[in-house]
C-alpha cells in the first residue's frame, strides 16, 4: 500500500476520532470509512508516530483513544 493511501486513510482516522467523545472502536472505524482492519490499524500506526493516541480494551473491544 502506497504512503499517499496511507496517509490519506489517517487524515479520514484523524477526523472521525476528533469527533468522538470517549473515543472510538476499530470495529466502528472500519465500518464508517469502508476500511479493512488492516488499513485502518496502518492508519493508526501512520498517525502514532506524530500525536498522542493510544488503544484500550473496553468490554471486549479495541478502542482507539485520542488525547
């Protein structure tokens, strides 16, 4: 997968999570963005590198947390 992809799927990862309140679940993001879990969890590595995001477990799901 091209970076162009890559960083195109963590801008639109961004802008979801900015909008949810308590954070947000993989299973949510893959199925807003019409994404695999695989591009999203890209996305996700893309956009650690320069904010401060985290993942947790609640209730059984993965959760991607924004600061």
């Amino acid at each position: 997968m091209s970076n162009n992809v890559n960083g195109k799927n963590a801008k639109d990862v961004w802008n979801v999570l900015n909008h949810a309140v308590s954070g947000i679940s993989i299973r949510e993001l893959c199925n807003q963005l019409a994404l695999t879990f695989e591009e999203v969890m890209l996305a996700i590595r893309w956009l650690a590198k320069d904010h401060n995001i985290g993942l947790a477990n609640r209730n059984g799901d993965l959760m991607l947390i924004g600061a």
